[in-house]
C-alpha cells in the first residue's frame, strides 16, 4: 500500500485562507448564509472555515448546520457493510437562505446529491453552493460540480484520497493512497 | 459493524444487548426525522410492506403504518376481519397470496403464540411480530425501554415493576426479556391469578402488596385488564381489583418519591390508574406513543438493510 502526500499541512493552511477570502467575496457578511458540514467528515472542514472566519476575518454570528445524509443515499441496500448514521444539527430554517454545503472529498458526486434531497426538510433555500477541499476530477457519476475548491486532482480509481486533521488524525495532511497490491 | 444479529423481529428472547443498542442509536436519528418540517426520509421508497392483523389493533397498527409511511415503504394493510381467514383460508396460504404481490415484509399480529415464528419457517419475507397472542410484543418492549431510557436516562439498575394482569399479557413478557438484557430489576404485581405460575424462574420477583412494590420502584408499567381475554373470573369484581391493583393521586402521594408511570394503552381510566395520574407529570404514556414510531422505524429500516439489491 503506498501513500503519498498531495497536500501538506502548510498548504492546506494556505487553501483555507484562500476559502475563506472567497466565502467572504460572495458572502460578505454571512448574515443571509448558512454553512452546512455534510457528516461525517465535512464537520472538520467546516468548523475550521467558521473559525478562521470568525477568529482572522472578524465575522461574527455565523450559522453553521451539520447534515447526515444516510437516510437519503441512493446505496441502501447495495452496500456490504450497513452506514452509521451521525446526528444532524440544523437548528434553524433555511428557507431564503444562501446555503454552503462543506465536504471534504467530492468523488462521484452521489453525497452531495443526496445532501440536496436531504436539505429539503429543512425547508427551501434560495441557492446551494458546494465547497470542497478535495476535487477528484473525472471521476463524477453526476453533474455536480464545486462553486470553491482547495486542490482538483486525478487520481484513478483504485486510489484512495484521505484527509486528515489535527483535531482526529494528529495533524493537517491530505494522502493519496494506493490500494494496488504491487 | 452495526448489523442486527437476527434476520426477523419475532421477540425480545433472540436479540442481545448490542442489538438493542443500535436499535435504539437508530431510533434516536428517526426520532429527530419525525420531529422536522419534513418527517420522512426516502430510504425504503423501492420495498413493500403488508401489515397482517389477525387481531384487533388501533395504535400498533397506527404506528407501524406511520413508521413505514415516514420511511417512504409502500404499505398494503389487511385486517382479518375482512378477509378470506372467515372464509377458512390458512395462515400460509393467506400469506403466501399476499407474497405474491411482492411484498419484502410482513408486519404481523396474531391472537395465537408463536404464529411469527411458524410464518418465519415458511416464507422468505422479513417478518416483524406486532403481537403473538399472550407470548411477545417485541416493538412495545422496545418503546418501552427506550422511553425509560430517555427519562432516566438509562435502563441498567432502575428497578421496574410490571403491574396487573400478567398472565394474558405479551408487554409483560418482552419486557421482562429487554429489561433483563439492559440490566434492570423486575418485579411484578398483580392479583396471584393473573400471575403465570412459573414466571420467577425467569429471574423476576413478585410482590402482592402494591404499595410496597410501588415504593421500591423507579418505573411502575400498569398493563390493561384484558377482560376479552379472560374466558373465567380471575377477580371477583373491576372494583376490588381498582381497590387492590389501582393507581390512584393518593397513593402516589403517599409514596416519598417520584416514579414514572408508564402504560401500554388503550387505558381503562378508573380501573389501572385514575385520571389524574394517567395525566401526571410523571406519566409518560404519550411519549410511549411518539418513541413509537421511532423505535418501528429503527427496526424496519435495520431489517431492510439486509434485503440486498444488486
């Protein structure tokens, strides 16, 4: 198994300032925008975005939802092993409101598809725009694709993409893993 | 991973604890599903579900068929009292005929023991026992533990008394098993004659007096007098058993703690518990009913999965 490293912990530093500045180009400041991490792995991006934002670029209150898409994925049933779902936080309504969905890795864009049938229950947005920090190109299912992106990469089909944050995997580093048994 | 170690809901008696633990982790995500603007989630839209009532049922019935409706199942129902059953049709042919429109599962409830079980061996659709006569009602215990859990905060170690007519009652014996399996202490209450003769072997004990078992308790579950049930007398009058058996604002009062009062329904309000104690702050009766759907829903969805597709 080889594992390489696409993105270090400095340059993902970089990216997410770079994120940052481009939320806040569109949605100055946040008071018409809610940011929703998909689960389980778009928290930890998420919850760094609001920090920065709050912490570096001084915008306060804003609103960030937390959104578990198990019940609403098109492989139920399909799969061998049964999904854990995680709790949604969406404590508010987002009904008119600028949404972002925040995920970590966008592969065959099936996620964030049902992440879309899923927001529904919270009401009706005005728009949904989708941030990620990992974009596999050419390896979509569907036509999705990121308004922000942090790194487009090709990669093939056998190779896996892992990131990885201090806050769970001891520090900042974005993988590209190699199942290939050679 | 998390998978249910059974492949039908037929009782409490054939899951263990980890099965119980993700039911009810499941049951906390509907729980919030059921609670949204938009209570329902598309994850069942491509399966079938026939609930099969042999016997009489409003809110069981109610529930199941909300809990597949909220997982987005298509449902058919059947109630025996419109059916080819008076005609003298059997259990697996009926069934049977019903599995021929496609259905993936069988909700069922049946006046006879171990019906769930017979029908398991015959047919390949998942089966969920809704009631089998006076042996389990698996999907009541489970709403009832989950309910203690949610007020208690857990089930291990709270001490629960089970009162009235155990004898016809399937509640009793599901959750005498689910409790066990959390590590809860049972005790059971009632007029001896409602009391199956050999039921402290199952490790429960028995208390005659209702106030000292009320004031041992944490939970007191007040089951129905089933009168249709009983084919002799097992009180001599409703109002003895009120008298002896009977919860009431005064005895409650007289107790020098705060238990939770919980009921399977329908209530016989006068005869196991009065009005004012049915409406309580310490009655959790309608949270039974919303915990319901969550839990069916849990238990549906969990048995679905194992339905694979290509």
């Amino acid at each position: 198994m080889a594992k390489k490293t696409l993105l270090n912990e400095k340059e993902i530093h970089i990216i997410l300032h770079r994120l940052a500045c481009q939320l806040i180009e569109n949605h100055q400041d946040f008071s018409d925008t809610i940011l929703i991490g998909i689960q389980p792995r778009g928290i930890y991006l998420a919850n760094r975005l609001v920090q920065l934002l709050q912490e570096e670029y001084g915008i306060k209150n804003i609103q960030m939802g937390k959104l578990d898409i198990t019940f609403y994925r098109d492989d139920f049933r399909r799969r061998n092993e049964p999904l854990q779902a995680s709790k949604t936080e969406i404590n508010f309504v987002v009904d008119s409101k600028n949404v972002v969905f925040i995920d970590d890795v966008l592969f065959s864009g099936r996620s964030i598809r049902a992440a879309l049938t899923a927001i529904q229950a919270f009401g009706r947005p005005n728009n949904i725009e989708l941030l990620v920090l990992i974009d596999r190109r050419f390896s979509r299912h569907l036509p999705i694709q990121p308004d922000y992106l942090g790194r487009q990469v090709d990669v093939i089909k056998d190779e896996q993409v892992k990131v990885g944050w201090k806050e769970n995997d001891k520090k900042d580093v974005v993988y590209i893993i190699n199942s290939d048994k050679n | 991973m998390a998978k249910l170690s059974v492949t039908n809901l037929l009782g409490i008696k054939y899951l263990n604890k980890d099965d119980i633990d993700l039911i009810f982790k499941t049951a906390d995500h509907f729980k919030q599903v059921i609670n949204r603007p938009i209570k329902k989630v598309p994850s069942l839209r491509d399966l079938t579900i026939a609930n099969l009532f042999f016997e009489n049922s409003t809110r069981t019935r109610l529930s199941f068929e909300l809990a597949e409706k909220r997982l987005s199942a298509d449902i058919i129902n059947f109630s025996a009292a419109q059916s080819s059953v008076k005609k003298g049709e059997t259990l697996i042919d009926t069934v049977n005929n019903i599995l021929s429109m496609k259905v993936d599962i069988v909700v069922m409830r049946h006046p006879h023991e171990g019906a769930a079980d017979f029908l398991s061996k015959h047919v390949s659709a998942k089966i969920v026992n809704a009631g089998d006569g006076a042996h389990e009602h698996p999907t009541q215990a489970l709403l009832d533990s989950y309910s203690i859990r949610e007020k208690l905060g857990s089930v291990k170690g709270k001490k629960v008394v089970i009162i009235g007519d155990i004898l016809h009652s399937r509640v009793a014996l599901s959750n005498i098993y689910a409790l066990q399996l959390q590590g809860a202490e049972i005790k059971l209450c009632g007029p001896t004659t409602l009391i199956p003769k050999h039921i402290t072997k199952l490790g429960v004990s028995y208390e005659n007096n209702l106030k000292k078992a009320l004031q041992w308790c944490d939970v007191a579950n007040v089951l129905r007098v089933q009168h249709e049930r009983m084919d002799i007398k097992y009180f001599p009058s409703v109002r003895e058993y009120t008298q002896l058996f009977g919860i009431n604002k005064e005895l409650l009062n007289e107790i020098d703690k705060d238990i939770v009062i919980m009921h399977p329904g329908p209530i016989n309000r006068g005869v196991e518990l009065t009005s004012d104690v049915a409406d309580s702050k310490q009655s959790i009766i309608l949270n039974q009913v919303e915990n319901g759907v969550a839990i069916r829903m849990a238990v549906i969805y969990l048995l679905a999965e194992q339905i694979k597709r290509d």
